[in-house]
C-alpha cells in the first residue's frame, strides 16, 4: 500500500508541470470508432493548465468541457454506455500531491453533444480500471482515504455502470479490519501530533509485557518511526511499516507475535535483521 501511495504522489507531482510545450493530445490506442478525446492548453496565462477536454468527432474539434485552472487527462475512452458512442472517464485535478484526480463520465450523445458528470464518493489515487462482470463491462475505482487526516485507515472499493449519461453504483466494498489483540490508531495523535504513543503486549511470550510505540507524521497521517522495546531489554527493534493502523494479531512468526498494518497488511518480524517488515 505504501509503495502504491507513493507512485501515485509521484504521478501526481508529475502531473503539476506546466508550460505551453504540453502535448495537445492524450494516447488514444484503445479508443473506439467515433470520438476521440484529448486535453488541450486553456488559456494565455503564465500557469496554463491543460484544463480543456477535446474530442474529434468527424474530423472537427469539439470542447467537451472545461475545468478551469485544473489538469486533465482523458483515463478510457470507449463505449461504457452501449450506444454505440465512443464515452471517456476524465481524470481531474489541481495538480500536486495533495490529492488524488476527481472523475467523471463524458458520455457522447451523438454529434457535438457531450453530456458530462463527475462519478461520486471516489477517492482514488490507483484511478479507474475496466472490469467484467456477469457479461458486462464495468468500471472499479479502488479508494483510499490517504491524506492529511487522522480518521481510521479506510479503503473502499467501487464498481459503476453508465446509463445514458449516468454513473449508477452497482456496489460499494470496504475492506474489513483483521481483528487485533491491542493496537494503536492514527486518531489517538488527533489533538496532539507530536511526541510517542504506546501500547503494550507479549509479544515474545515470555510473560512481560512489551512497549509497542511510534510518532505520527501529520502530512499523511501515519504513524511512523514505529518500535517495539522488549521488557527485559534486549534493545529497539524497528517496525518498517507506515499505517494508520498498527495492532498484535494471534499469530507469530519465529518467537513474535505478528502486527497488522491498517486493514490487513501483514508485519512480520525478521531475526536476522532483528526488525519487523511488511509483507
Ligand atoms: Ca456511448
Ligand atoms: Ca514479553
């Protein structure tokens, strides 16, 4: 997850770049006959966005809509709605790292006509992918509530169909918690960002309890620096692992009791390196 998190904030960065040198047009390779779509420079402004969605239609150059001061980037281009129309899901954002794109659905109804509207409660820095499902195909938005924020780890995942100009959801999944034995959360740093939290259990099962602690890095609202100090003291051992949520589970490998990271991300301890990893 966090290697996922910081591909997308690196696409994300990338996408900030500006300059009048910007391609007027998006790779179309998997378009259907019919429109084909791009993003176009708006504007003479000094900070020129790529913030106009084109698409040709019969050899003319149709504005399908304009984000104003914003990036765009045509994701698919096909028929999602079955009408024979070539239909696109447009990325949106304002650039930076901050967040990831909004998304909507450009649906063609035919001549210069574009119908378009944003796809609700996604959140998604992965963006869409095409799926089949029971002979149809749809579209998943996989969503993580990464960010600047101390709310429990959350990812939910969301297909949608498009009726004429619609995105109807067709079903929404969170992903479930791996219930744990302890465990420490993001929100206990809620009123006070600095310092260490701790938590404590057996996790060598000799007994004692042990000191499970880490600081909190505010901007995306992980714990971090995590460690588990043994009673008895044989030293720090670190805990490579950036979650919103870190807690024991009933299982171990080795001597160790195993973590949990956010929903259900393994952490494991490693003897040789006398550290935990994620899996
Ligand atoms: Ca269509
Ligand atoms: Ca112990």
């Amino acid at each position: 997850m966090f290697a996922v998190l910081l591909a997308g904030i690196g696409l994300a960065a990338c996408s900030a770049e500006t300059g009048a040198e910007a391609p007027d047009s998006a790779p179309a390779a998997d378009a259907a006959p019919g429109a084909v779509y791009s993003m176009r420079v708006g504007g003479t402004e000094e900070w020129a966005m790529r913030d106009t969605i084109v698409a040709e239609v019969d050899g003319e150059t149709v504005t399908v809509r304009v984000f104003e001061d914003m990036h765009t980037f045509p994701e698919l281009q096909l028929d999602l709605n079955g009408d024979g129309t070539t239909d696109a899901i447009i990325a949106v954002n304002g650039g930076g790292n901050c967040c990831p794109s909004d998304y909507y659905f450009a649906a063609h109804r035919g001549g210069r006509d574009f119908t378009v509207r944003q796809i609700p409660g996604i959140y998604s820095w992965e963006g869409p992918e095409l799926i089949e499902q029971d002979g149809e195909t749809l579209v998943k938005f996989v969503s993580v509530n990464e960010g600047m924020n101390t709310r429990d780890f959350r990812e939910w995942t969301s297909i949608f169909r498009f009726e004429g100009d619609m995105p109807v959801l067709v079903s929404e999944a969170v992903r479930p918690e791996m219930p744990a034995l302890a465990e420490l959360r993001s929100s206990v740093f809620e009123d006070n960002p600095d310092g260490r939290r701790s938590f404590t259990h057996d996790l060598n099962g000799d007994g004692r309890a042990d000191s499970i602690s880490c600081a909190f890095w505010p901007r995306w609202g992980r714990l971090s620096d995590c460690a588990a100090e043994l009673a008895g003291g044989s030293g720090r051992i670190q805990i490579e692992a950036g979650c919103k949520r870190l807690g024991v589970v009933g299982q171990s490998t080795g001597r160790m009791s195993d973590l949990v990271c956010d929903a259900d991300r393994m952490v494991q301890f490693d003897a040789a390196e006398n550290k935990y990893f994620a899996r």
